[in-house]
C-alpha cells in the first residue's frame, strides 16, 4: 500500500477536530408566537359532526348537549383546555424553556395562551406520567420527546373537554398527541386526539400555524365569576337523544349543499375521500335550515 497523501491526511485531521452533531436536531422553540389567520374547527350547519370519527357513544353524548350548557351558573369563566385554546382565534402564545443550570439541559418547554390564560409544562427530562387516578386538569400532564427537529408532545390526565362547540366532545381518557414544528420563522402544532370512549378513532387538527412576533402584546384575559344567567344552579341543561334542536342534528333539514343526516352524524368513515360515493347513495334533505343555523 502506498503512502497517504498529505492533503489527505489533513482533511482527516481537520474532520476529527469538528464536533459532532447530536442524533437529535432539537430547535428552539421559544419566544412570542401570533397566530395566523385560521378558520375554526367545524363547518356546515351547528351540530355537524361530518369529519369527526364519532363513536355511538361520542354521537349520544353530542345529541345530549344543550346551547344552555355555557350559562350554567356552574361553569363561569370555565376554561378551554389547552389543546383546544390553539384552535381558537385568541391563541397568541409564549413559550420558554427552564434550563438545568449544572447541565445546561432543557429540563422542560413552559407555555402561555392568551385564551383564558391556559398554561402548560412539557416535561423533557424522561419522567413518567402518573397513575390513572392521579388529577385531571385542563392542561393535562405532558411529557416531549424530540423526533427530528419535531417536538413530540404526549398529554394525558386530561379532563373532558370540547372538540367543537356545539357538543362534540373528547372524553377525560384522551391522550392527546401534538407535533410542534419550527419552520423558519413560523411554528406549526398538528394535534393528535386518541379517545376510547367518545371516539372510533384519531382526530387530527393541522390548521394551527404561529409567526414569531418579539414585540407581540400579551393581553390578559379577566374573568370574574357573576350571576349573569338565569339557568338555576344545580340545573343541567340537556337533551334526550334524537331530541336534539340543533339543525345538524335533524335529518329533515338541508344545509347549502343538502348534505345527508348520514354525513353530519359523523363516524370514522366520514373523515375519507372515498365517503364521498356513499354520500351520493343516502337521501338528500329538501327543507332548507332556517337562517343564521349555518356557518
């Protein structure tokens, strides 16, 4: 074997000098997020559950729900969960690490929404989520996990919470997963719902997207408790099933594009392209949904 060319030997030298990349290519996620402009969750007539993989029990539990459920005296200034708060119009956010002095470690991702001022802690240093028993909140127990440069966020210990508002609703057995990822200057977050009980499968929400705003406002968000309704306390408003008023609901009414009751109802079918060729098989409403019960 002949002898190694100099210059070889000082490309080799220069390259063990350079130090080595981690397996992860963790980013930074912190700062002053403003959300872009979104259409909330949810589309057609109120009460349509078209695109959510409703199971018999997450369909009776919707057909239950009463408008009068938000002046239950009850639920003043009740808050939205936290992944529920991204979906929403008032979901300007702040994250910020707390970092291990000794290690320089990310020890946890800590965030603000201007939604009712929710907050939230991501665990990155490897501990368990507690036992089933342990506290239900409505930010749930979070642990991250870098993917990539994808921050993989599981949450559990979740209380229930709504999926959209008029009575679609995740159960407080959902584990919530959401996929935080930086592109430049933006911060997308896909949410991943995985509910036992009240769905026949996961529920996937990707139109969140943030811009990094350094000078954005953080408002506050007050909320005091007033007797404001005349639900009497200790009331639950509610339906019995098939007697929802909700126009989704009623299998006689049209939407504008006269969508079957079969499509509203929802289910796991109804998420697919190929639902599209069953919807032409079911009868089409004829009476039109009185004005203002479309979205």
């Amino acid at each position: 074997m002949g002898a190694v060319p100099v210059k070889t030997l000082f490309i080799l030298a220069v390259l063990l000098t350079v130090p080595g990349h981690p397996v992860l290519a963790q980013v930074d996620l912190s700062g002053l997020w403003r959300p872009l402009p979104r259409n909330q969750d949810g589309s057609g007539m109120t009460g349509d559950a078209a695109g959510v993989p409703l199971s018999s029990e997450g369909r009776w539990r919707a057909q239950s729900w009463s408008p009068a459920d938000f002046d239950t005296a009850e639920w003043v200034c009740r808050p939205h969960a936290w992944d529920y708060s991204l979906e929403g119009p008032l979901s300007a956010m702040r994250v910020w690490p707390e970092i291990d002095e000794a290690t320089q470690a990310v020890v946890a991702y800590h965030g603000h929404i201007n939604q009712e001022e929710q907050e939230t802690t991501i665990w990155m240093d490897g501990r368990p989520h507690p036992p089933a028993y342990a506290l239900h909140t409505w930010s749930g127990f979070s642990t991250g996990e870098w993917d990539g440069d994808t921050l993989v966020v599981t949450t559990t210990h979740v209380k229930e919470a709504y999926i959209r508002r008029f009575g679609l609703m995740r159960s407080d057995q959902t584990v919530v997963r959401t996929r935080w990822k930086r592109i430049g200057d933006y911060l997308q977050a896909t949410v991943i719902m995985y509910d036992p009980i009240l769905l026949d499968g996961p529920y996937i929400r990707t139109t969140m997207m943030w811009v990094s705003d350094p000078g954005l406002p953080m408002s506050p968000y007050p909320c005091e408790e007033a007797t404001e309704t005349a639900v009497p306390r200790g009331s639950v408003p509610h339906f019995l099933p098939g007697q929802s008023p909700l126009p989704g609901w009623n299998p006689k009414l049209a939407d504008r594009f006269a969508t079957p009751i079969e499509a509203r109802s929802g289910g796991p079918d109804t998420m697919y392209p190929e639902f599209i060729a069953k919807i032409r098989t079911f009868p089409r409403p004829t009476v039109p949904a009185p004005a203002g019960s479309t979205r």
